[in-house]
C-alpha cells in the first residue's frame, strides 16, 4: 500500500512539474506576442509532437530493433501507407516526424516553410479515408507566414524553433510506457491556463475542469452504459473528455460527438481529442451553428448529453418563420427570445436526447424566472416532466464571468412529477482570481442529487403543480429557502444585561454625586 501511494504522489509531483514548466515555456517564447494570440503555436507544437510519437509508436508496435524516425522515406510502400491511414488516420514520413524537425531547428533558413509542408502532407495523407473530415484543417491556425511571429522569415524561424525546442524538453517519459494522459493533461493545462489569463474570450470556449467533472458526473450518473455522449457547444472538449477521464471509457460504446461554431475552437477540440488518446473512428467534431444548421441528425439520439452553450448571446429567432416548424423547436409552441437564445439550445439538447438518458446543461439563472416566451418554454419542460433538477453554483468559477451560474439536468424518463432544486452557491473554495469546486464539493451535490433528500437550506423536490402555480419560475431561490447566518440574539437575556448595565451607570452617578457634594462642602 505504502508503494502504491509513494507512486501515486511521485506521478503527481511528476505532473504538477510538467505543467509549471510547459506554463514556464510557453510564457517566454511568445516574446512580447500576446499570448492568447499565440496559442495555437504551443498547442500545435504539442499536437505535432504527440501524433509523430504516436505515430512512431504505432509502426514500432514494441520491437526495440525498429527506430522509425532513422528510417528513409522511401522504404515505406503504398501498402505500408495505406494501413496506416486506415488504423490512425493519418500518415508521417520518418522525415517528417517532430523529433526529426527540431533537431535541425535552429540552424534550417526554411523552417517556417518545411513545417508548413508537413502539416499540409499529414493532413493531405487523410484524403479519400473515413477520417479525411476529422483530419482536415488540423494545422490550419498554425500559421507559419503570420508576422505575429516577426516580420522577417529569420525572425519567424527563431520564434518557431524556440517554441518546438522548449516543447521538445518537456519531459513525458517513453510514450509506450501508459503516459499518454500526460500529453493530454498538458494541453488541457495549457488551455485552462490561456483561457484564465484571456478572460471572457477564454470562458467562451473552456469549461473549468471542477465544473466539466459535476457535469459528467451529472449526465453519467447511474447508466452503466451509454451509446454516445453529445456536446452540441462543445468549445474545445473538455465537457466530453471528462466523461472519458471520469468513467471507464467502455461505458461509451460509440464515441464523442460535438458541434462547434469557432473555426480555431473547432480544431482545437478535434486536437484535444487524439492528444487524449481517442482515435479517429471514436469521435466526430463538426463545424457549424448548431442552431440553425445542426448536425449528427442521423445519429441521434444521445445517452448522454452535456453542454455550456454561449450565455444569451442573440439569434435569427422568429425573423425566420420556418423555425417554428423545426422539429426541436416546435414543441414548445414558441421560439426563443432573438435576443436570448438560451432555451434554443435546451430544446436542440432535449431533441437529441434518448428517452433513457440525461443532459446537463450549464445556463444563465435568468431563463428560470423571465416572463414571455421563456416562461412558455418553462411551461413545456414542466408540464412534461423533463427537467429533473436545477442546480444553483457559487459566483466566480468561470472564466471571464463572475456570474453563479446554473445547472439544468433534464431527462426524458423521470417517473415522480416532482422537480428537485439544490442550492450549491455556497460551495465553493476561493483561489487566486476565481473559485473552484472541490472533489468534496461535487460528492456532496452528487450525494444529494441521486438520493433526491430534502435537505433544509441545502436541497428541496418540489411538486410540479406548485411550480405551475408559481408561473413556472424554476430559480433555485424560490423554493430552497437560504439559511439567516445573522446572530441570534435573546431578547429577555439583552433586556437582563440592559437593565444591569443601567444599574451600575445609576450606582457611578450616585458615587459622582456624592463626590461632587464633599468638594463642594
């Protein structure tokens, strides 16, 4: 047991080094380039070394005898290429690999053009395959002619080669030894990290990772398995790779799906997907507005669906009059607001959602208690017994936003017509700039959500009939009651103590009085 846990802290240690050193790395080769406008230079460097490792790693299928990156290119045959492409989805030359690359970084006058080739040619690799869409437009913000860069080829080639030789010496032990988690953390890092430091741009695209956990957790909770889980804002993934990392990855049968309207968020997500080991055939990420032109119809519908779509951000609504008529949207009887397109996203997630699963769905607190046709939408999810909880967090945990954010949990099999509310804004620990869930913090609410307990101050299942009397409002505030934390204060005891602090200033004023009469005498 004591080796167990001297391991375990050793990998720990391990990571957390990691992570103050990649930080450390990619703080100073940006120069004095923003460093929200240079990340996609670190992440694409990182992307770039972990498929040529994995790549390498692949053909050498274990036999130390083979090194592949020594190998000349023109030993690989067609066939060779071809089974390559169709297990991983792509192809590198011996040549092209990243190791390869850096190793002559700092001394080749055309690096910013040989490194354009490749990742043309890895890309290009993938044309004709099953994985040509998750593998087009990887590389594509990895642009090696930007003057963020430097405005001489000499200068860009010096920032390039700093950034692949500071990637190059963050140590992630021999790839074939279980360590690809390690790729992976660090580029969830690095994102985290970025998104911190950019604000409301960084909240926009990164769900903290406290947060991403109880919402797994959330959708997850009691399916043993699930055919596929759905983001349909997923930003850069990080909601789908929890449920990798919370769960024994078989409980997903058939993969990670999500929808994207962000071009470089787009390719950062389709990234975070191989860097934590799912391949190809195990996840599709689509670029579009999900709204308006949703994909993975065909797939529907989804076990599992989690999201934290844009807060109120506004939308076409009913300027266009077919939308009424969209199957996701016409049960409702009525279209999000233009200017809030909130319950769009709820009714497109409720849509796609399997009548044995569940969705959890960070939302803005104010869709539980406007009126018009949010309160319509509300009406609908109530009346039909979808919305199983609503869960209130504490302020300051997102990026960028201080508001207390809610959880909406909707499922499409409840039996009880009761609604459960919790009350978690209290739970919370203050770091740095913002607050974080704790593992503590997500067990308690967890706790609480399976058991549906009534717990006072903390949790309450109200009937859904005392919601519709309420006009439908579903704010946690409504129905938990917040716990008075002002003092108690005994009135009969404060008149006691009153009445004896009188007593003494009438026994001082009597002891003055008869001080003053003996000077005057």
């Amino acid at each position: 047991m004591t080796s167990n846990n001297a391991k375990s802290i050793t990998e720990t240690q391990q990571r957390d080094q990691l992570q103050r050193q990649i930080w450390k790395i990619a703080d100073e080769v940006r120069g004095a380039v923003d460093g929200w406008d240079f990340k996609q230079y670190v992440l694409g460097s990182l992307f770039y070394r972990f498929i040529s490792e994995n790549f390498a790693n692949y053909i050498q299928a274990g036999d130390e005898s083979i090194d592949y990156s020594a190998l000349p290119d023109d030993v690989i045959t067609d066939e060779i290429k071809k089974d390559a492409i169709k297990t991983k989805g792509y192809f590198i030359y011996p040549s092209q690999l990243f190791c390869k690359i850096v190793a002559e970084a700092n001394t080749n006058p055309s690096l910013n053009t040989d490194l354009a080739n490749i990742f043309n040619a890895i890309e290009s690799s993938a044309i004709g395959y099953p994985s040509e869409s998750d593998i087009k437009g990887l590389f594509a913000d990895f642009d090696t002619t930007s003057n963020r860069l430097g405005n001489t080829v000499a200068d860009k080639n010096k920032r390039l080669a700093a950034v692949l030789n500071g990637v190059a010496e963050l140590d992630f032990g021999d790839f074939a030894d279980h360590k690809i988690d390690l790729f992976g953390d660090a580029y969830e890092y690095l994102i985290s990290n970025y998104a911190s430091n950019a604000g409301k741009s960084g909240g926009e695209f990164f769900t903290p990772p406290n947060v991403s956990r109880l919402i797994s957790q959330l959708a997850l909770h009691n399916q043993k398995k699930v055919n596929k889980i759905y983001d349909p804002a997923a930003g850069s993934g990080s909601l789908l790779l929890q449920a990798k990392k919370q769960f024994d990855e078989h409980i997903i049968e058939d993969g990670f799906f999500g929808q994207e309207i962000n071009h470089t968020t787009y390719n950062l997500a389709r990234m975070n997907m191989f860097l934590h080991n799912i391949n190809y055939d195990k996840f599709e990420i689509a670029l579009g507005d999900t709204l308006l032109n949703p994909k993975f119809g065909d797939e529907k519908p989804f076990d599992a669906i989690v999201s934290n779509p844009p807060y109120s951000i506004k939308w076409i609504g009913s300027d266009d009059p077919t939308l009424i008529n969209d199957d996701r949207y016409a049960p409702a009887g009525v279209l999000a607001p233009k200017s809030k397109a909130d319950f769009a996203f709820i009714m497109h997630a409720l849509s796609y959602l399997s009548d044995r699963g569940r969705a959890a769905i960070v939302t803005f607190p104010g869709i539980f208690y406007r009126g018009g046709a949010e309160q319509k939408i509300r009406k609908y999810l109530v009346d039909n017994h979808y919305v199983e909880t609503v869960i209130s967090l504490a302020p300051n945990l997102f990026y960028g936003t201080s508001i207390a954010v809610n959880i909406l949990v909707l499922a499409k099999n409840k039996t009880v017509k009761t609604t459960q509310f919790i009350d978690a804004s209290k739970l919370f620990k203050k770091e740095t700039n913002n607050s974080v869930l704790t593992d503590e913090h997500i067990q308690q609410i967890m706790q609480v959500f399976a058991s549906k307990q009534d717990i006072e101050y903390f949790a309450k299942s109200v009937d859904n009939q005392t919601i519709a009397d309420n006009d439908y409002n579903l704010a946690v505030s409504s129905y938990v009651e917040a716990e008075d934390t002002r003092e108690v204060i005994d009135i009969k005891q404060l008149n006691a103590n009153i009445a004896e602090t009188v007593k003494k200033i009438n026994t001082l004023r009597a002891d003055i009085d008869e001080i003053i009469k003996e000077i005057e005498a």
